[in-house]
C-alpha cells in the first residue's frame, strides 16, 4: 500500500477520527484501519462503542497502490499533525511496518494486518427508521443544549441526549436533573424515532455534521449518522428519559418576566464572586419593573448585589439559582429578549427567547 497527500487534509480526517480510537495503551481499538483505493482513502476508528469512518476525496490525493492496514492512531494522527501543512506526506506499507516521509523528514511505525482490526457494530436486527436533516442545525442543536447533559450520573439515562423524532420534527433534550435544555428542529415527515446518545458522543456527532445533510438511522441498539463524508455509528443508552413535556408544561403556567440576556447574565457572573459555596448560589428578587440579584453567603461583611430594570408587575418573589447553571442557560438562549417563566418554589423555572419557541430551558432552584 502507498498513496501521498497533503498534510493538511489527512491531518484533519486523522485528528477528527482520533476523538473515537482508544486511549488504552495496548488496545487494539487504538489503531486506524487505513484502507486505500483508487482515488479515496477511508479512515476508520472504533471503541467498542462508537465507530467513525470517514472518506478522504482530495485532489492532492495519489494512489500508488492500493491496500489496507492496521495503525497506531496516536502516533500517526501526531506525526501527520507535526508537519508542515502544505507539504505533501508519502505513506508506504511494508512488512510489518508503514514508513511515513515528508521532504528530509522521515517516521517508522509498526502496523498490524487490516483483518485484527476489530469488526465493525452491529444492531440487534430490528427495524431501521431514518430521517434526513440539515448538519449545521444538527451541529447547533446538540450544542446549544450539551451543557444541559449529565455526566457520570448513576441514573444512566441522563449520561446521554433524547432524540425523538416524531410529526415533521426532532427533539433533542438533555438534562442532569437540575437544569434541561430542549430543542426542536425542522425535519421532513418521517417514522417516528427515539433514542438516548451518548454524551461521549454528542461532540463527535456535532464535528462529524460539518455541511449538506445526515441521514439519521436507527436500528435495535445502535444508530448511525451518515454524511458525504463518512459514517458515524454509536450504541445507546439504555433505560426510559424523564418525561419532559410535563416538566415544560408545568413551567409555563407561571408568572412571566420578560428581560435583557446579556444583562442579566452579566449582573449574575459578578455577583456570584462573593458567593459561597461549590454552587456559587445567587437570589434573584423580583418586584415592580426590577429584579435585584443578590449574593449568597454566609460572611456577614461579604455581599454583593446589583439592580436591573424588567418587564414585570406580579407579586414580588424571591428564587435561588446556582449561578453557573443560570448563566449557561441565559448565554444559550438565541436572542437578547429573554423570557423567565416563574410557578413557585417547588417547579422549575422556564427560559426561553421572547421570538424562539422552539428552545427552552428549565432551571431548578436552589434552598437559600
């Protein structure tokens, strides 16, 4: 096997690839399988979990003979990565070992055959559903609500992101049981469709959606997302996602406050430096016209507050938020225009823009 490319885009392919090859010393799922033919090179990487194969179509690209292999993904993707970008990189396979060279430059690798590489996931035979979507509103979605997501949660459900497609749209949701995110994206008419992703794989996917379109494919316990470029397969989390209709519509009973985002946001990060705790906690006081956000802390001589104008002529109300969580939430929201929609100390709170209906937020509240 031997092709030469440039630096730059076999760069890119390996370091997106990277993200889902093993970090194990030792582990075959560490490597590439490289496979070469006439006028493509596919890159593939699997964890046991997650498997991204994507294609190379360059023009720089020159196949001189075709071929696959088995190849240490770390020091590859670093070797190609520390050359000059617009250099062309020769890659030759021989007995046991593939040869790297780039002008003076020159790298040996040990390489296994392309048959120990491990063999690709498959589904457990069930039907397949599938829709097709824009990537950038793909890439968005899972982004704009990521941070909602949990991590490491004993209640597995949570460590992953709802997609559930149903009615012309697909709702992702993402939740770590104090905060959610929800978003709704425009698809065409297709069967309906729900599943748990991974949070490990939530970035993967968003990179992976880069331009055009992805077909979204989902079959027993794994789903695909399909590009011009390349395919991106994961397995799923199992168990059933809190119900989060009841949840948002329960919120949007409350009292509504309408208010400037970057405001707000900006009175919340200053004040919470004088709040104590792992929570950074802060008070938001609502009365006539404003709101004062307020400190929390147990040193007397510490506090902070500040004093902010909006829309707003219920009863006065006070509610705790943990500080980061409110403003990830606040910065996340699309437009300036922000609505808070407030039900009582026991419910959480809804933020959403005053023009987007189809992004929310629901905080919980913290015991001040």
């Amino acid at each position: 096997m031997k092709f030469t490319v440039q630096a730059a885009p076999l760069a890119a392919i390996l370091k997106q690839c990277g993200r889902v090859a093993s970090k194990k010393a030792g582990d075959i799922n560490g490597n590439f399988l490289i496979d070469v033919q006439d006028g493509h090179l596919n890159v593939t990487a699997n964890n046991g979990h997650q498997q991204m194969s994507l294609h190379l179509q360059d023009p720089s690209l020159i196949v001189r003979e075709a071929g696959s292999v088995c190849i240490s993904a770390s020091k590859f993707e670093q070797i190609v990565s520390s050359l000059p970008v617009d250099r062309d990189v020769t890659v030759s396979v021989g007995e046991e070992k593939a040869t790297v060279t780039c002008g003076r430059s020159r790298f040996s690798i040990a390489t296994l055959p392309a048959s120990s590489f491990p063999k690709a996931l498959h589904s457990d035979g069930q039907v397949q559903t599938a829709l097709t979507i824009e990537s950038h509103a793909l890439r968005d979605g899972i982004r704009g609500i990521a941070f909602c997501v949990a991590r490491n949660d004993v209640r597995q459900y949570l460590n992953g992101m709802l997609f559930e497609a149903s009615e012309g749209k697909l709702t992702l949701v993402g939740t770590d049981g104090h905060r959610m995110g929800m978003v709704e994206l425009q698809i065409e008419k297709s069967s309906s469709m729900k599943f748990i992703l991974p949070v490990a794989c939530l970035e993967d996917v968003a990179s992976f959606a880069s331009h055009g379109y992805v077909t979204i494919t989902h079959s027993g316990n794994l789903v695909s997302f399909t590009a011009v470029n390349g395919t991106m397969t994961s397995r799923l989390v199992d168990g059933a996602f809190p119900n989060y209709c009841a949840l948002i519509e329960r919120a949007e009973t409350g009292q509504q406050i309408n208010l400037n985002r970057d405001a707000i946001t900006s009175a919340v990060a200053r004040v919470s430096l004088l709040s104590d705790g792992k929570s950074q906690a802060v008070r938001l006081k609502f009365c006539q016209q404003t709101v004062e956000v307020v400190s929390v802390s147990n040193d007397a001589l510490s506090e902070a507050e500040d004093l902010l104008p909006c829309d707003f002529d219920a009863a006065p109300f006070d509610v705790g938020f943990n500080s980061r969580y409110a403003q990830e939430a606040f910065k996340a929201v699309s437009s300036t225009d922000l609505q808070l929609f407030y039900s009582g100390p026991a419910s959480g709170t809804l933020i959403k823009a005053k023009d987007c209906p189809h992004q929310k937020f629901v905080l919980m509240p913290v015991r001040l």
